[in-house]
C-alpha cells in the first residue's frame, strides 16, 4: 500500500518548491543474511502500485518491480531472488 513521508516542516517545503508529492510506492523491506555472506538490506515494490514513476525518495528501479500475486491461501506472493556475496 503507498503510504506518504512526513511533509511537514521543511522537507514539506522542499516537495512544495519542486512539484513533487509525498507518496512512496507500495514496497516491502527486506533484509536477508547467511552465515559467512554480506547482509542486504533492499526493497521490492509492487508492480501494480501507484507513484512507480514518481515515488518521492527516487527509491524505484525496475530490477526491484515484482508482481504480488494471490496464492491459493489468498495471501500475496512475490517471487525476488536475492544474491549474497561471501564477506571478505
């Protein structure tokens, strides 16, 4: 669900003097770790979401665009793959 960042004070003022808005696209935060690997901590934002071009932090990009889709539960599944490189 898109949900809007604090627009009060001065990042409001910011928004207002450029023509953006406060929204962010819909997106779920991720942040996945294994032993002997770098953790990462990204995002993946539904594709079926407003603001996808104009979400106010610029945090889109298309490699982080992924259907969310009914299961036979009824819950929303989003396929991601996620790569992790060794620590160094």
């Amino acid at each position: 669900m898109p949900y809007p960042i604090p627009d009060d004070g001065p990042v409001g003022r910011l928004l207002a003097r450029t023509g953006r808005h406060p929204w962010r696209a819909a997106h779920i935060h991720l942040k996945v770790s294994a032993p002997g690997h770098r953790t990462v901590t990204t995002h993946v934002f539904d594709g079926a979401s407003d603001y996808l071009d104009s979400d106010t932090v610029f945090g889109v990009k298309g490699s982080l665009v992924r259907d969310f889709v009914p299961g036979p539960d009824g819950a929303l599944v989003c396929v991601h793959d996620v790569v992790l490189l060794p620590e160094e």
